[in-house]
C-alpha cells in the first residue's frame, strides 16, 4: 500500500491546481471574449453593408437589390470584374421560394432548410448563421427576406476569423502552460518556506521521542499559526518537565521521609527477637514501652502512606462532585479537631455556605489546617466562615516570613516544627483539594502573633 503524500507536496501540488484552473479560467474568459468580439464584426458588416441607413437598420438599398435580380434573371453568375457587387463586399447568393438558387461569385454557400423559411416569410424575415460553402470554407452567413418569396443570402468568410482565434488559442495555451510551471514552482517555494517551522518542529517532536529531553525548546517567530503551535509545544515540554521533577523529588522525599520510621522499626524489632533468641527476654514495662513504640511508628508510616496516595491521586480520581454544605464539613472537622487536642479550646462562628466539590477530600482538608493550628497554638484557636472565606487563627509563633511561599510544598517543614511529628504533607493536600474544588488558599502571619489560614471557595450562600 502506498504511503499518503508529504503535507509539502499536497500542499504544492494544490497552489499548482488553484493557479492552474484560474489560468484556465482567465485564457478560455479571454478567448471567448475575442470570439465574440470577431463575429459581432463579422456581423455588424454583413447587417450594415446591404441597407441604406446605419448598420443593422433600414430597409435594403433598391438599387443594388435591383441589380442582384437583374443579375440572376439574366442568368449572369459569375460578373467579371465584380463592380455590380463592391456595394456587398462578400458571397452573395439569391434563394427562390420555389428552390432555384442564383449564385453570384465564385463558389455557392449550402442552403439549408431556415434559408428557404426565410424566403417564404414576409419582409423583415431575417437570421444569421454559421454555414460552409461547397468547398468547404466556413462562412457567416446572413439571409433576409427581400421580396415575396426570394432571399438574399450575404456571406463572409471565417477562415482569417477561425486562423485568428486558432493562433490565440495557441498564444494562450502556451501562457497557460508557463503560468502552471510558475505555479508550481512558485507553490514548492511557497510550502517550503511556509513549512519550514513544522519542519523544525517534527524535527523536535522525534527527538523528545527518541532522547526523552524535556528540555528541548522550539524558537518561536511571530503569532501565526505555526508561532502558536511552537509555543504549545514548549509549554507542554515545559509541563511534562516540571511533572518529572515534582514526581522525582516526591519519590525521592517520600524514600528519604520512609528511611527514618523504617529504620526504627527494624531496630525495635530486631531487639525484641535478639531478645526472644537469647533466652532473655525484656521486662514487661521495657516490652510494652517498646510495642508502644511499634505501634505509634506504624501509624506514623501508614499516615505517611496516605498522604502520599492522597497527592499522587490525579485530578479525574475523586467522588462524583456535588453540592456540599461547606459549613457542615467545617463543623465536622471542629468535632475531629476536638477529640484530638480537647485541652485546646476553639471558638467557632460559621455562616452558611454551599460549594461543588468532594466532601471528603475538603474535609480532610480543613482537619488538616485545624490539626496544624492545635499544634503550633498557645491558645484558642478561631474557626470563622463568612460569605465563602474559612479563616483559621492560632496563638502561636507564627512562620517566618521567608519561609511563607514553600508552605504548601510537598515534605516542606519549617525550621521550628522538624523536631515535631508529622510528615510535611498536611499543608499540600490542603492546596491540592482546595485547587480542585477552584478555591485559593493562603497562610499569612496575623497581626498580633500567630498563624492565619484563609480558605476561599467559589459557591453560595443558598442551596441550589
């Protein structure tokens, strides 16, 4: 099976068809014209020599109308020297109704069936036609009533009309064919040039596929088409890189946060067999300090793994959005919040709000920034929801204003909680989720000491 043609040659080749049908379009315009034009002279002369008045009007000259009669009665067909018929300037033939012809000069045109209609009609009865002689030589041929039952037939000869429009025809063929071949040439250019940038940008495509490089780059020239599509494809280059990366250091943060518990689990473990084996076992506080211990490292790592499965979860993986009373979710983590840190007392004011989103994962998302303020607060904390903003204030230190963009980064802690638990996730999955429901989030430092959360999602006061 053969392969489709280059997009470079399709696209020469159909620059050669336009310009070749308007060619032929213009030279068979023209040529049509010239016709025309020809015959109407070839007309206008054969109307305007045998009358009177001005071409085409008038009724015919008597005396030369005489003359030819004469002529034909006296049985004279061939006049020497031809003055009787320099007023025609043409073939002039006489038909009777009765079919006798009378023939003036020096071959006869063929008579046909509307030439003898002619003759039998009444004055004025006229027609002009295309017709040939005996010999063969195309003529136009006009033939008008002159008396009852007799027409008058005048004819003129194409044959310097038809060489005229053959040598035309030729001159314009040939026009044509140059006009095509620049066409074509002009059009390979045209797609050469035109082309060049998807050239280079297929050039870029295979060799992201072959090599993998993200960092592959297409100069962008302009804002046509073709600048836009190179633009597109450095943005997508630009997206697929900085995935890679995020999914490098996620994977890299997510070894180096799973080292830690691990290694304790296989130390304590490794201690209560060593024990076990050696016929000394632990005391029961040690024991059951040290199963304590276990038990609070696999929480840790099983938090951890959540956490992870929960941002690695892409956009499409989530329940079914729906209708959400935002103010619920709100009070339900308060109750969470409560149960984890109850020496911690919170004051809560909450507004009605209804949002569309995933009721779990917004949740979680406001335990999360509760369990943050509970762990840093030296005082209450102050849960508010108003027209759609859910801001959440504690008693603490507050963060660095340095530190305030990396934040909601992926394992990022700062400086004053790394000696406590947690795996530096909790602030992501907030970002994550509020970005999912088309919300924004910030953290800022409040005035007078403290942390302040302000949450924001689109929604409504009213359910729908």
């Amino acid at each position: 099976m053969r392969g489709r043609r280059s997009l470079r040659s399709r696209l020469t080749a159909l620059i050669t068809v336009a310009v070749a049908l308007a060619i032929a379009a213009c030279a068979g315009t023209c040529w049509l014209i010239v016709r025309d034009e020809l015959y109407d002279q070839v007309d206008r002369t054969l109307q305007g020599h045998p009358r009177g008045g001005p071409p085409g009007e008038g009724p015919p000259k008597e005396r030369d109308l005489s003359r030819v009669l004469e002529l034909c009665a006296a049985g004279r067909t061939s006049p020497a020297g031809g003055d009787e018929l320099r007023p025609f300037l043409s073939l002039v033939q006489v038909v009777y109704l009765d079919g006798r012809q009378c023939v003036l000069g020096p071959t006869a045109v063929v008579v046909t069936r509307s030439d003898r209609a002619v003759a039998a009609g009444g004055p004025g009865a006229a027609e002009l036609r295309n017709g040939v002689t005996d010999e063969g030589e195309p003529v136009r041929v006009r033939t008008a009533n002159v008396a009852p039952g007799v027409a008058m037939m005048e004819a003129r000869s194409l044959t310097q009309t038809e060489s005229t429009l053959t040598w035309l025809a030729g001159i314009l063929s040939g026009v044509a064919a140059l006009g095509v071949l620049g066409a074509a040439l002009a059009g390979l250019l045209i797609s050469r040039t035109a082309l060049r940038p998807v050239g280079r940008l297929t050039e870029a495509v295979e060799h992201v596929a072959r090599t993998e490089d993200l960092a592959t780059r297409i100069p962008v020239e302009g804002t046509d088409e073709i600048a836009r599509l190179g633009a597109s494809f450095n943005a997508m280059t630009s997206a697929l890189a900085g995935s890679r990366e995020r999914q490098r250091r996620l994977i890299a943060d997510a070894g180096h946060e799973l080292r830690t518990p691990l290694t304790s689990l296989r130390t304590n473990i490794d201690l209560l067999l060593r024990s076990e084996n050696t016929g000394r076992p632990l005391a029961p506080d040690p024991k059951r300090r040290l199963l304590g211990n276990l038990k609070a490292q696999f929480e840790e790592m099983s938090t951890l793994v959540g956490d992870l499965l929960q941002l690695s979860r892409s956009e499409d993986e989530h329940e079914p959005y729906v209708e959400v009373a935002f103010h619920d979710v709100v009070e339900s983590a308060v109750r969470r919040a409560r149960l984890r840190a109850p020496e911690t007392p919170m004051e809560v004011g909450l507004g009605s709000w209804y949002v569309h989103g995933d009721q779990a994962a917004l949740e979680r998302a406001v335990v999360n920034l509760l369990d943050n303020a509970v762990k840093f607060s030296a005082g209450p904390v102050a849960v508010r929801l108003r027209d759609g903003e859910l801001t959440v204030r504690d008693r603490g230190p507050g963060i660095p204003q340095d530190e305030l963009p990396y934040v909601f980064d992926r394992f990022w802690r700062s400086s004053s909680a790394r000696s406590m638990p947690g795996s530096g996730l909790g602030l992501a999955i907030v970002a994550q989720a509020v970005r999912d429901a088309g919300g924004e989030v910030a953290l800022e430092n409040a005035v007078g000491g403290g942390t302040l959360a302000r949450m924001r999602l689109p929604g409504s006061p009213h359910r729908s």
